[in-house]
C-alpha cells in the first residue's frame, strides 16, 4: 500500500506538485450524495469525540483540535465532517488531506446560491483557518471528501485523517464513521 499523501508531502515531492495532485478535474454525481446534507445531526443528538494535539510548531503556541468528528458511512466514496479550532497563536490554511481509507482526500466548498444541490466545487486555495477561530465541515457545507476508499466505510469503523496546513503545520485525528439518516 502507498505511503499516506501527507508522508508524501514530508518526504520529496515539491509542496506544488504534491497539492496538484489532490486536486481533482471535476466532481461527479456519485461524489455528491456523500457530500450532500442528507445525514446531518438531528436536534438532540450527542457529540461524537473531540480529538485535540499541540500544533507542530508552524503557527506559534497553542492547540489546533478538532471536534466531534465523524464520517459517513458509505460503499466507495464519504465525506468527514467536523469542527476544526485554531486555538494557536497564528493564521492557518488547510491546504490538504490524506486518509489511509481513500485513494484521495478532497477540499470541498460549500456552494452558495446553488439551489439543486449538485455543487461541492474542490476549495483550490484551501481553507483559511484564523488563529482563535473555527472551520465548520458539515453535510451540505465544507468537508473533506474522501474518494476511492480502500474498503466501504461501516458503522462503527474509524477513519484516520492527516490534515496539512501551508505553513508545515500538520494535523492527524481519527473519525468515527456513523450512519447518519435524514433528508435532505
């Protein structure tokens, strides 16, 4: 099995060549009924975990944590979604992710204004992090899209994730994969 694309990212490729090649040329209809809203927590319904690790030194002092995170349960393709807290000194960028459950790990942007629901256009800049602020990933919103999985994702399984920020800082978590129904 290849290394991680974030041990990747650490071990020769250019940081260019290495973004380049997370980013897709276009997303297609089966990417987005993982994306979509359908799934999103019912009023009342717990947390799901909190994962949180001291920042590696790219953005001063501070915690970068992500909480309850969670991922759908799907046969080839799920989404990760999520609170990120950039409790760190200094501004951040979320430029990539890797997972050993994908063949690749996308940036997805919310669409505002798209009325059909079929836009989740790939974020090509990233996601700006603020310091002493958060990044919502949430169905039907911005998240990780994680496609070609290794093996469907179940209820109860854990996926791990490695998010990588422009300055080097780096970020790994582990999300549980749930089943969350609803509509959309």
């Amino acid at each position: 099995m290849p290394p991680p694309r974030a041990h990747r990212l650490r071990t020769g490729l250019s940081r260019r060549t290495a973004l380049l090649s997370l980013l897709p040329l276009s997303v297609t209809a089966g990417t987005l009924a993982a994306c979509g809203d359908a799934g999103a927590p019912r009023e009342g319904e717990g947390t799901t975990g909190e994962t949180s690790v001291s920042d590696s030194g790219g953005a001063g002092s501070g915690t970068l944590s992500v909480n309850d995170p969670w991922a759908r349960a799907m046969p080839s393709q799920s989404a990760v979604f999520g609170t990120l807290t950039n409790g760190t000194e200094g501004d951040l960028v979320l430029v990539a992710a890797s997972s050993p459950a994908a063949g690749e790990v996308q940036l997805h942007a919310d669409a505002p204004g798209s009325s059909d629901g079929q836009s989740m256009p790939v974020k090509e800049n990233g996601f700006p992090l603020p310091a002493g602020e958060e990044l919502v990933l949430e169905p039907g919103g911005n998240h990780l899209m994680l496609t070609d999985l290794t093996e469907p994702l179940q209820p109860g399984d854990e996926v791990e994730v490695a998010l990588a920020f422009a300055d080097g800082t780096e970020h790994q978590f582990t999300a549980p994969v749930e089943d969350r129904s609803g509509t959309d």
